[in-house]
C-alpha cells in the first residue's frame, strides 16, 4: 500500500521545482517514471525502518489514523531524495535537508521503540508452537497398569 503518490510530491514541490528534480535530462519537464521512482525509494526507506516494529507496508486502510504521519514523513524523504540526486542542483537546500534528517530520526525512534504508531499492527512473530522443542518418544513397553503392584 502506498504512503504517498506522485500527485502529493508535485502538489509539494510545485511544477516548476518537480519538473526540474524529476528530469535528469534537461530538468524541464517531469518525468513521472522518475517521481513514481523516488516514492518508492522513499516508501521503502520508511518500511525499512518501520519493519522493526510493525508489519509493513503499513495498512493504511485498516488504519487510517496512520495515514496522516505517514505521509508526512514519507514526503519529507521523498522530497529530500528528489534534490539530493538531481543534477541540475548544486546543494539540497538547508530545509529540506532538514526535513530529511528530523524524518530519518522520527523513522529510527520508531525503530528503536521511542515512538509508537497508534493502532499499528506488529510483525508478525513466532507462534509458540514454532518456539517448541520437538521430539517423539517409542511407544512405551510396559505401562502403569502392567507394572502395578512392581
């Protein structure tokens, strides 16, 4: 399930600075394999870090509350990965390096247990049984009543 769509990182960076970031030819006109691209990256960097904790990608509509802080921070990446690897700008602004890094430590204070997302599902873990020691035994030779009275 996604967190974000290209539609939400355009409405973000504008048309201009989205067509500029996703075209790594002429940086004029988006590319929207690119953008979907970079969503991706940026959704799986997040589950990377959220799979510590919780099953993932994060069912979003059997949790809508999540939906909201997802998204927040998953655009944060997105966008920072975006300007850090197009080659029509010299440095990612100081922003929107900022909104990486808070989102990156958001992501591993999730990780580390620091933070929990309301509702979340947790992965899904070993049952019991799996934790079991196995063994069989041979069928016994005498029983308690053949020995009664031994």
């Amino acid at each position: 399930m996604a967190y974000i769509t290209t539609t939400q990182l355009s409405a973000r960076l504008g048309s201009t600075i989205y067509a500029r970031l996703t075209d790594r030819v002429n940086g004029t006109t988006a590319d929207p394999d690119l953008a979907q691209q970079i969503v991706h990256e940026a959704e799986a960097l997040a589950d990377s870090y959220l799979a510590k904790r919780y099953a993932t990608p994060v069912d979003l509509s059997a949790r809508p509350e999540l939906s909201d802080v997802l998204a927040a921070r998953v655009l944060d990446l997105a966008e920072w990965i975006a300007w850090k690897g197009s080659p029509f700008v010299g440095d990612v602004p100081e922003r929107v390096r900022a909104l990486g890094t808070e989102a990156m430590g958001w992501l591993e204070a999730v990780a580390a247990g620091k933070i929990h997302l309301p509702a979340a599902s947790p992965p899904p873990g070993p049952t019991a049984e799996d934790d079991a020691p196995r063994f069989s035994a041979e069928d016994r030779e005498f029983t308690r009543d053949e020995l009664d009275g031994l």
